[in-house]
C-alpha cells in the first residue's frame, strides 16, 4: 500500500471521530509496510487534553513494539500535527510524518511554526503535507458546519414558536448595512407568554447613562443603527427592542392580537426584567405613543427623555390630518412596499438599507403587525390606551422634572412640526429649563435617518 491507501486508512478514522462527536481526526502507524496502529480525536470521550489522534496512534503503536522509539515507523494524520504532537513525534524518533489538510490555525508542520525544520529538534523525522488535504479539510469543515447549526438549532428551541406566530428566519437578516449588533431574545416575560422578543444590548451594563431607543411602524430596531454607534463611542449603552410584530421579534398570525394595553405591558416588564437604570428614553412614532407613557410607571429608572417625532394620542383631541391620510393609505393598500415607503422619505438611502427595512416582513403573513397599528391609535376618550396616554400627559406636565431634548423632522407629513409644537408644549412647558426643539430640516418622519447630530446633541445635553 501507498501513502494514499495509509491515508485513507486514517481518514476512516477521522470519521469515526465525528461520529462520536470528537473532532474528525485520524492517525495510522505504519511499520515495515504494514499498520501497527491506529488513532483518532478523543479528548472529550477521555476528558483528555492530550488524546489527540497522534498520540493516541503513537501510544498503541509503542505498545505494540515493546519500544518507545519508532524508528521505521510512517505516521499518516489527516490534519498537519500542532505543538504537542509534534514534539511527540519527535521524541518517537519516527522515519516519516505524512498529513493531509493544513491547520492555519495552530499548525506546527508550517503553518504556524515548523517544529521539523529546526535543526535542534530534528535529527531525522522527515515530513510531507497535503496528501489527501481535501477530503481531510472537507470533512472537518462539514463537523464545524454541523456543530454550529446545531447549535443554532437548540438556541431556536430555547425559544420555541408559538402555534400561533410566526418567525422571520435568519436568512433574511443576513449582512445588512450597517447593523453589526449581536441579537438578544427574551420570550419568558409574563406578557409575552412565550413570544419571543429580539433586542439590542451594548455597551458597558454598569455604564453612567442608557439609551432605551424605541421604534414604531413599520420600522424596527435597524431605524436607530446610526444614532447607536455615536452613544456606544461616548461610553454609554445602548438598549433597542424590536416590538412584537416587527424586526426580529416573532409575529403573531392575527391582527388582533395587537392592542395599545398589551404591548406597554411588554415593554414595562422588559424594562423591569433588565432592570433598566439611569435610562435616557428615545422615542419616534408608535415609540413615542407606547413609550411616553412609560415613566409615569417608574420614574426612578429614567435620566432624561430624547423624543422625535410622535404624539401622545389621548382621544380627547382629533388625530392630526396627516395621521388620518396615512392610516387610510395603509387601510387601502395594506401590502405597500415598505421599502419604497423608506426610500421616498429618504432618497439619500441605499437600496440595501431600503431593503433592510423590509427584512423582516417576507410575506403577508408576517404583516399582521402593519395591518393592526395604524387602526390600533386612541380616537376616542374610551379607546384603549387613550386613558393611560391622558394620565402621562398629566405626568409630563407635572411630575416631571428631568431634562428633555427634542428633535423634529421637518419634512415628516405624519406627525410633524405642528403635531410636535403641541407635544412640547406639554413635554416642556415654561419655566422647564429644557432647549429649543432641535429642527432636522431634511429630516422626515424616520428622523433617525438623519440621526448623528441629533445623537451627538444629546451626549453633550444628557450630562
Ligand atoms: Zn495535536
């Protein structure tokens, strides 16, 4: 037999490693022509830091020989040998080393050192790498494969779907621009029985100051992607939720299992659950209708409040005129292409990041969330939410006495600078102390896509 058929031999023992779970590696040991013994990957199986497939070979094969040297002994490996083996082989004074695949990684055959090139080391071990390096390295690129879905797959069933909901898959939020950020999930909150919510969470947990940054619809936590990096730079941390509906966050089948009451509910237990201290709340749209309403629950947990364009729809005065066109759009063409939404209220976007909006929305199923939130805004003194939004506007104007920054889009048509004039009026009454709003002339309703300056602001205004 050649050194194919030796190498082969040890390849069937690299699959017997992965078949027990250990690394695919494999060894044979060649005396004279014929094999003495054999090796493969097993230090988990042996709790054994050493049972590399080398060693594990060159054991059984001294054993067999009644000698601790190996003189005309071949050894064949899949993978190029690292440190350790290579000091053992050494020792074992063998005839020849032949590997398969190179280790970049942690090679010592040279990759990343040669341990048989140095003449100290080395009187007589002759070597020779790539002998079968394909089927080698392929068949440890398929274990590694394997092993991280399965990791992804008992990650998923941590958080298992409800019946009733569905799961955007990963795949579609694969590579966006500009969204590094590792998910969070929570799915045991009270509120949430079960559902399983997506969150962003950087920065230091003990920093002085985080940023709860809140979305609405149809957006998600991708909407806040260039204010983030600006407070992470100054030290701060970051907290961003994705609503149940959107983003990451799983999607009930049926509109109606959205209501105002339900997700405050959600939010305040999450809140609770991370314990949120110090928190500079940034609200925008259906972040501002849900999150003002927030403090007045426990005020203690928040620093300052960083609002942009939304409202506080307490039923006892009429929705603003462009609220009221918007929601008729949305009732007459429920399946509007959100990208396109994006990229008409900002032109100076990439298709890519347009597209990333509509990520986590594939098909009709998943919209159930863009279908119930325009309907789901307080009309009515009696609509749910309307009282809960009467009694923070009460909040606001009394009990509350922390700084506020606002800034307004100035092309938003929805909840504009009239609609925004009204809500400082509230948010900040005479004698509060707070700025002038900041007025974002580019910006539209998704003023977070004019974000920076308005980031940069509120480091230097939340002290
Ligand atoms: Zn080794």
């Amino acid at each position: 037999m050649d050194d194919l058929g030796f190498m082969r031999l040890a390849l069937d023992q690299a699959h017997a490693a992965a078949t027990a779970g250990e690394v695919p590696v494999g060894a044979v040991v060649v005396h004279r022509g014929q094999v003495i013994a054999t090796g493969r990957n097993a230090p988990v199986a042996d709790h054994d830091p050493t049972a590399h497939a080398e060693i594990v070979a060159l054991r059984a094969a001294a054993a067999r020989l009644g000698n601790y040297r190996l003189a005309d002994c071949t050894l064949y490996v899949t993978l190029e040998p690292c440190a350790m083996c290579a000091g053992a082989l050494l020792h074992a004074r063998l005839q020849r080393v032949v590997f398969g695949a190179a280790e970049p990684k942690t090679g010592a055959a040279g990759s990343v050192v040669n341990l048989f090139e140095q003449p100290q080391l080395n009187h007589q071990t002759a070597l020779q790498g790539g002998v079968l390096a394909e089927p080698a390295g392929e068949l440890l690129q398929h274990f590694f494969r394997q092993r991280r879905e399965q990791h992804a797959q008992a990650h998923r069933m941590a958080h298992p779907l409800r019946d009733d909901a569905l799961r955007t898959p990963d795949s579609a939020f694969a590579d966006l621009p500009g969204y590094p950020w590792a998910p969070r999930y929570v799915s045991d909150l009270l509120a949430l029985a079960g559902l399983r919510l997506h969150y962003l969470d950087e920065g230091p947990p003990d920093a002085r100051l985080t940023y709860l940054c809140l979305h609405g619809n149809p957006a998600w936590s991708y909407l806040y992607r260039k204010m983030i990096p600006v407070w992470l730079a100054a030290g701060h941390r970051v907290v961003a939720p994705d609503l149940i509906g959107f983003g990451k966050s799983d999607k009930p089948k049926k509109d109606a299992a959205h209501t105002f009451s339900w997700h405050r509910q959600v939010l305040l237990e999450f809140i609770d659950r991370l314990d949120l201290q110090n928190m500079v709340l940034v609200v925008q749209d259906w972040g501002g209708i849900l999150g003002l309403t927030l403090p007045m629950a426990a005020p203690h947990r928040y620093h300052g409040l960083l609002v942009m364009n939304t409202t506080l729809t307490t039923g006892d005065a009429p929705l603003p005129p462009g609220f009221l066109a918007w929601r008729e759009m949305c009732a007459k063409q429920p399946e509007f292409d959100v990208a396109r939404l994006f990229a008409r209220g900002n032109p100076h976007l990439s298709p890519d990041e347009c597209a990333a909006y509509c990520a986590p929305f594939p098909d009709k199923g998943h919209r159930a969330a863009l279908r119930a939130f325009p309907p789901m805004v307080p009309e009515h003194c009696d609509a749910d939410g309307a009282a809960t939004s009467r009694a923070a506007r009460d909040f606001w104007r009394h009990d509350w006495h922390r700084p506020t920054l606002m800034a307004v889009g100035a092309q938003d048509p929805v909840l504009g600078p009239p609609v925004m004039r009204a809500l400082y009026d509230v948010l900040c009454p005479p004698g509060s102390g707070n700025p002038k709003p900041l007025i974002i002339e580019q910006g539209g309703h998704f003023v977070q896509e004019h974000g920076e300056p308005i980031a940069q602001a509120a480091v230097r205004f939340f002290k």
